[in-house]
C-alpha cells in the first residue's frame, strides 16, 4: 500500500502515477502554475492602466497603514488596551490589503470580492473601536474564537455595525450629510455583488469560470484571469478605507503622534514622511475619480498578436 504521507510525498505520488497510469508522471503542480502564468501575462499585457491605477492607489493606502501598524509595535504602547486593538486592526486591515491586491493582479476577483465584504467589517468596526475605550477591552477581551463570534453577534451581525456607523457620519459632519446618504446608498448596492460572490452562487461561480467577459476576452478564470470588474472591487475597497481614515483622521493622527520621528524607526519615518501626501491622495481620487484614468481597457486579442 503506497502511504501519501511524510517527507516522501512526492516519491509516493510518482509511484502511484506509475501504478495506475503508466506513464512519466505530470504533477498537477507543475500544470497548474503554467495555466496561470499564461493566464497571467495574457491578461496582464490586455489591459491599460486604469486597473493598475486602482492598485497603485490601494498600496499607497496599505503601506501607510502597515508602516503605521510597525511603527506602534516599536513604541510598546501594548499597555493600552485602545492602542493595542488599534495596533492589530490597522495591520490586519492591511495584509486584508495586500491579500486582495494579490488575488486582483492574479485574476481571483471573486475571492478578493469575499476579502473585501469583510474588510468592510473591519473598517467600520475600526471606526467605532477608535472612539470607544470600554468597547476596545470588550474586543480584546473576546479573544477566544467563540468569544469572538459571541462579539460578532452582539455588535456586528444583521446590520448593526452599519446603523451606528451612519449615526456616527451624520452626527460627526451634518452639513455633508446628503453627501454620505448618497455614497452610503451606493455602497449598499455594491454590498449586494460582494454578498453574491461571498456565498455559493450561480453569479459567483459564473463570475469565477468566465473572468474576462466584461472585455470580451474569458473563459479562463478557473486559473485566474485578470479582470476589468476588479476596478470595481478596488472602488469599493478603496471607499471604506476613505470613510475610516475621514471620519477617524484625529484618532489616526493621535496614533501618529505617539511615534518619535527622531527615534530612527524606518517606519516611523515613513508613517510622518507619508501621512499628508495619503489623505491628500485619497481626497483627490475621492472627488475626481470620474475624470480621471482608473477605469481598465482591455485591448482585442489581435491587437495583442500584431503590437
């Protein structure tokens, strides 16, 4: 009997190849990462740079984020409880980040659309953290995993996150209230698509198996096909990130202030050298999207083959 276990997997596989098939094994390994390789540089030659606009823009995001993150575990402010949930959050919200950029430039949109339902989560549990000293040892507290979906259910499940996250932008700036209305309303149309990809679904799969059908161009997602509807999961990922970084930007520059620029933390230097170029960006993107190239092109296959 061949065991696939242990350090001889491998060995075990090739035998087991031989004894049912009978020829020189072909790991499915070494297949899979063509197809995608392929895939990845069909599609990645296919389009301009209004997906790569969208990315650059997140990383700006993710790198402050992350250096902020770093930057705070260097001052050792683990004693508060605010500041170490705060700590956490922002360096989970931003390997979430990374974590969808590598499944859009792979061609996984449907599971960055997963990713980013839950970001959304995160963002708006973040705003709600950063004002709430008694609700961040309650976080912390729960810490367990089933203590942690007894949080879930008490102050995030059936809307109740996103009820007091409205209250919270309509009482922190009434005079653009319509403003948020309008954008919230949007936002909860596009919860519906994450939603659809976050569960089993005729669309996700659909969605999944034909990435590239917005430019005329699928039929290859099974192994990752770069596509244009990640410019909308990246809009969408991007504006939750805006919300928490406009309604908290004194609890952010709070943060910011306990990190000693003269210490000689690498991180610490980007978090104050990147800070106000950040919001300045996010602001810009946020208020000229429409006019400006974040929206992907894909290029025709003969295109490609002449060019």
């Amino acid at each position: 009997m061949i065991r696939l276990t242990g350090p001889t997997i491998r060995r075990n596989l090739r035998a087991l190849w031989a004894e049912v098939v009978g020829i020189p094994y072909e790991p499915a390994f070494t297949t899979i990462n063509a197809a995608q390789q392929i895939n990845f540089e069909r599609s990645s030659k296919g389009f301009d740079g209004g997906l790569l606009s969208w990315i650059q823009v997140v990383d700006e995001v993710s790198f402050w984020l992350a250096s902020l993150s770093m930057a705070l575990e260097d001052e050792h402010n683990s004693d508060n409880k605010r500041d170490l949930v705060c700590r956490f959050m922002i360096g989970g919200l931003s390997a979430h980040m990374n974590a969808v950029r590598t499944l859009v430039i792979a061609g996984f949109d449907v599971p960055a659309k997963m990713l980013v339902r839950q970001i959304e989560e995160h963002c708006s549990l973040l705003i709600l953290l950063m004002d709430d000293a008694e609700l961040c040892s309650e976080f912390h507290h729960h810490h367990e995993p089933e203590a942690s979906n007894k949080f879930w259910h008490k102050h995030i499940s059936k809307g109740k996150l996103e009820k007091k996250i409205n209250e919270k932008l309509k009482a922190r700036n009434p005079e653009l209230s319509d403003a948020v209305a309008e954008l919230g309303d949007w936002l909860k149309e596009e919860r519906l698509v994450l939603s659809a990809a976050s569960h089993p679904s005729f669309l996700a799969s659909a969605m999944t198996v034909a990435a590239g059908a917005s430019s005329g161009r699928g039929g290859g997602g099974v192994f990752g096909f770069a596509d244009a509807a990640s410019a909308r999961t990246l809009r969408v990922l991007f504006y939750h990130l805006f919300l928490l970084m406009w309604v908290q930007q004194h609890s952010f520059q709070y943060l910011v202030n306990k990190i000693d620029i003269c210490s000689g933390n690498p991180f610490g230097e980007q978090v104050h050298k990147r800070r106000d170029f950040v919001y300045r960006l996010m602001l810009f993107v946020a208020i000229k999207q429409d006019e400006l190239p974040l929206q992907p092109k894909f290029i025709e296959d003969e295109d490609l083959e002449h060019g």
